[in-house]
C-alpha cells in the first residue's frame, strides 16, 4: 500500500490539505506513507505543519504547550459570530481551561465504566431490534440501516430526546461536522450554518422543558442543566452547544468505527473467519477498527510556545495538523501497519486522542462497537458487500455514507456476544 518512490517524494513535496484530490479522500494511507518517509514534518502553504509519525503525534497529546482552543482558526473560516463560530468555539473538543474541564467534568458522571455498564441491556435490545427488523429480507444498508441507528439511539435516550424526534440529527450531523473539513466551500457552511440553527432551536424547547424536572443521576440532561462545579453551572449557550456535540461525537465516531470495522473484515475474510472461530478476539477486533480505519483522521493544536517537534523546531502560534489516521498506520509502532489483525496486541492507537483531550465517549463507542460487530457476525450467515459502498469524501472523519450488505440467511443458534 505504498506509492512508488518518485511519485510518493513527490507527493509528499506538493502535499497541501487545502488542495486534496479524490485520490487522498478515498484512500489516504498510501499517502501517509510517503509524508512520513519524505516529509514527516510538512510545512504548508499556510505556515501550518503536518505530522505523520506516530512518534510525533503522541508529543501533540502530551506537551502543556498544546492549545485546543480554536478561536483563531475558526474566526477567519467561519466568520466570527456565525452559528458555525458559536457551536465549535463552544464545545467541549474545541476549548481549553476553564471551559473544557468545567464541561468535561459535568459529564464524566455520565459516562463512568459502571454508568455505562447500565446501557449494556438497552444497547443489545437495539441492536438486536435493528438485526430482527433486516434479517428476513436477507439485505441492509450497514450505515443507514444500522450502524448509524444504534448511537443515535443510545445517545438520545441518554439526553431524553423523544423517539419519534430523532430523524433530522444524522443530517444535521453530517452538515455540521463537513463544515470541519481543511476546506469547507460555501454550500458547505451554509449547510452547517443552517444545520446549527434548527438544532439549537429544537434544544432550546427540549432544555426549556427538561428545567422543570429535578436533577437525576441517570439523565445526561438533567445534569448538565442543573449540575454546579465550583459553585458554576453552564449558560444556556454552553449547554445547547456542547448537547450538540455530544450528538454529532456519540454517533459519528461508532458509525464510523461499525462500518469501517465490518468493511475491513470483509476485505480481510482471513480475519472474519478467525473471529468466527474465536469469538474471544472480538474486544482486540474493535481496537484494530479503531486503529486500521480510524474514523477521526485529523486533529488540531496550536503551540502557546517554541517547541521541537521531529527535529524541527517550530514557533510558538504554529497551527498543527495532527495526522491521527497516519500515526495509526505507522510502522514504527505498528509491525505490517496496512494488515487487519483482529488479534493484534499491543494495540496503542490514537483513535481516541490522548491526555485531557481524550475522548470522553470512548468508553461507551466501544462498547456499541463490541455488541454491534459481534452480534452481527454471529447472527448473519455469508454477510458479504450487495454492490458498491460509497465513502463519505471526508479528510477529518473517515466512513461510509452508504455500504449495502446482503447474507445467506439468519443464524437461530447465536452466541452471546464476550461482554
């Protein structure tokens, strides 16, 4: 999965993100290849720099002079004061000390191991509805029909959002987090923008009807609205921002990670076959989707500091562009780094971040992702691509818009899937 030399030297000295061909969007790991081998670390047009190297990247996580505040980039690509503005310069990802850890720390209750121990039942029942509602038919869109319905379920139950109002969110979604791209047109803004409109609109009745309750421990919510830390709640802005990322973040990442995962092992049936046999592989299976196909490629930080990077050193107020999907295909860290291993340990991937931006969900996406993979390939014969899966075209989240699957028929003798 490696260019050929002189065409991955060149690559790497044209390489610009703002100018991405569909080349990269479709297949982007030989790309990465050749920036690590020719230009690890890759200054941009715009003065901003690329990192590869696994090596690299994990200094972006650690170092205190890493900033996730996005203001400055944000203002320029946005306009100051669009919805788009509002929304990303308010949410938890985006935002450093105070806001961060007074958000962050709201929701950690929400999603300690032992909360989310308490969605296992619910999350199964969904799963296996959706597996039941398909299997007759002998057919499905993996991505419509299924990966996406789960997360969207669980977080809304999680924030209260009725049942029969959750339609308009993966639309809404997808427009919000296209605006993220290095390069978001005009339609692509005005989607987003339009999109952050008429979400904050329906929270603004949910929160304005959910005020009127008490606080519960079991309701995300409710906690945010009425939880204090150091005496200080949320504003409304802060409060209808961050449910929104926490809508796009809880579906995005496992939708991704369920279709990117099944994809792999239908491209690797060596591997789904010796997942079949061992069901005990499925947690380091899920880790290996994580790692091989990572459904957020691409992280930012900007440097409060001078700081040596790769043998480089750069200056303080340096945009950096951090190549998550590239540091979890490099070989350095990872042996065949472009092979699928469902056993594959140790498995030290960045598909979550790492440090105090680690991503809060983490815990309950592979959980969705464990139950969801496994009940599927234990419950369907002879699952197999029905045509031609379409890729999102994204440079930041990496997964499938639409990936139909068609099996042999239903397996009535299913294992319980390895909690």
């Amino acid at each position: 999965m490696e260019l050929p030399p002189d065409e991955a030297r060149a690559f790497a000295e044209r390489f610009d993100l703002a100018a991405l061909d569909r080349a990269f969007l479709d297949d982007p790991f030989p790309r990465y290849h050749a920036l690590r081998r020719f230009a690890p670390v890759k200054r941009l047009p715009d003065g901003s720099v690329f990192l590869s190297r696994y090596a690299d990247v994990a200094v972006c996580y650690r170092d205190a002079r890493m900033s996730s505040d996005k203001k400055a980039e944000f203002g320029p690509k946005f306009g100051v004061g669009t919805p788009l503005y509002r929304h990303h310069t308010t949410s938890l990802v985006f935002n450093d000390p105070p806001l961060h850890t007074r958000v962050r720390k709201l929701l950690a209750a929400a999603f300690t191991p032992r909360a989310l121990a308490a969605l296992q039942p619910r999350i199964e029942a969904i799963v296996d509805g959706l597996i039941a509602r398909h299997a007759d038919d002998g057919h499905m869109d993996l991505v419509e029909d299924f990966a996406f319905q789960l997360p969207v379920e669980v977080i809304c139950d999680m924030l209260g959002v009725p049942a029969g109002e959750r339609s308009p969110f993966r639309r809404y979604s997808l427009a919000i987090l296209g605006a993220l791209e290095p390069v978001a047109g005009p339609e692509r803004q005005a989607a987003g923008n339009a999109a952050v409109v008429e979400f904050s609109a329906y929270l603004d009745e949910l929160v304005a009807a959910r005020r009127k309750r008490p606080a519960d421990d079991h309701d995300v919510l409710g906690t945010l609205i009425h939880g204090e830390i150091d005496g200080e709640r949320l504003s409304h802005e802060e409060l209808v921002q961050n449910c929104i990322f926490l809508l796009n973040a809880g579906h995005e990442t496992t939708t991704n990670l369920i279709g990117n995962t099944i994809d792999a092992l239908l491209r690797f049936p060596d591997e789904l076959r010796r997942l079949k046999e061992n069901p005990g592989l499925l947690k380091s299976c899920i880790e290996e989707g994580l790692r091989f196909e990572s459904s957020n490629q691409l992280g930012n930080r900007r440097l409060t500091a001078d700081l040596e990077i790769g043998g480089e050193r750069l200056a303080a107020g340096t945009y950096l562009h951090i190549g998550i999907g590239a540091a979890n295909r490099d070989p350095a860290q990872f042996p065949e780094p472009d092979r699928f291993d469902a056993g594959r340990e140790p498995n030290r991937h960045f598909a979550f971040g790492s440090g105090v931006h680690m991503c809060l969900g983490a815990v309950l996406a592979r959980l969705e992702g464990t139950i969801a993979v496994g009940r599927l390939i234990d419950s369907l014969d002879g699952l197999a691509r029905d045509g031609t899966p379409e890729r999102g075209g994204r440079a930041r989240f990496r997964g499938f818009n639409r990936y139909p699957v068609a099996w042999a028929r239903k397996n009535s003798d299913k294992r319980k899937t390895p909690g």
